[in-house]
C-alpha cells in the first residue's frame, strides 16, 4: 500500500528502491535478502550493485511518501518516534481481508504465484534441457503479455 512515514521526534535515514529495479534485490518473499543496503555482500548479491538507490534523512516535522511497491529500508539515526499511515488506493477486493497491515500481495498477485508455482513443478517432470526451453519460452511469455511498455 501506499505509505507516510511521519517522523515526530528523531531523525531516521531511509533508502528506497524502484519496483523497477526487483530484479537486483534478491527478493524472497515481501522482503530483500540484502540486509545491508550501504555495504552489501556483492560476492553472495552481485546484482545488487545495479539497484538505484534513492536515499533522504528524515528529521522531526518531516513526511515521507512512499509509494506502493517502492522497497525501502530505515535506518534510525537516533532515537526518535515515527509514525506510518498506510492506505488502500485499489478497489477493495483486490487485498486480502485478512491482512491488517497490508504487507500481503494483492489477491491476484498472490494467486498469480501459486499457479507459476505449479507450473514450475510440472517443468520439473521434464529432463533438464527441455526444462531450460520451456522456462524460457514462458519468461518471454510472460514479458509479452504482462510487462508495461510505459516504463521502458
């Protein structure tokens, strides 16, 4: 969801990545395997060094708006209070309702991913080098059918 990260007392360093730069991250789940962001292991995280980085401090009385899908780690500078206000900007059947805080992907996400599973599970039936073919034929499928022309 979308999100203002409100810093009330404080200051707290935060760096964002584009969800355009997903495949840099290491992503398992919601979240980046790269835990430090400001001297990664780039051995174990190569790609990582590709991400565009975009950084600001946030100090009391400042608002940040950080966008839905935008990755982003927070780093408290010092003690302080912050305050996130999270909101729903897809129409309502689209999140899970059992997801309180909207760390969940939407609904079709999340079923999205449960079929590419599967179908990944029957590639695995097939010997390796057919595997190999048939992965990258629905990679292209996939980019064709699913990947935005607006952010090339």
């Amino acid at each position: 969801m979308d999100n203002l990260l409100i810093q009330v007392t404080g200051k707290k360093r935060v760096v964002l990545f584009s969800p355009r730069d997903a495949q840099y991250l290491y992503l398992s789940g919601t979240k980046s395997e790269v835990l430090n962001v400001d001297n990664p292991d780039l051995a174990k995280y190569p790609l990582f060094s590709k991400a565009r980085r975009y950084e600001c401090s946030l100090k009391a009385g400042d608002v940040l708006f950080i966008p839905a899908l935008w990755f982003h780690n927070v780093i408290s500078e010092e003690f302080g209070v912050g305050v996130n206000v999270f909101w729903k900007h897809l129409p309502s059947e689209c999140y899970d309702k059992t997801d309180t805080y909207g760390n969940k992907d939407p609904t079709a996400a999340s079923r999205a991913a449960q079929i590419l599973d599967r179908a990944l599970k029957t590639l695995a039936e097939l010997p390796e080098e057919y595997r190999d073919f048939y992965a990258r034929r629905m990679v292209l499928h996939i980019q064709d059918k699913a990947y935005s022309k607006n952010f090339e």
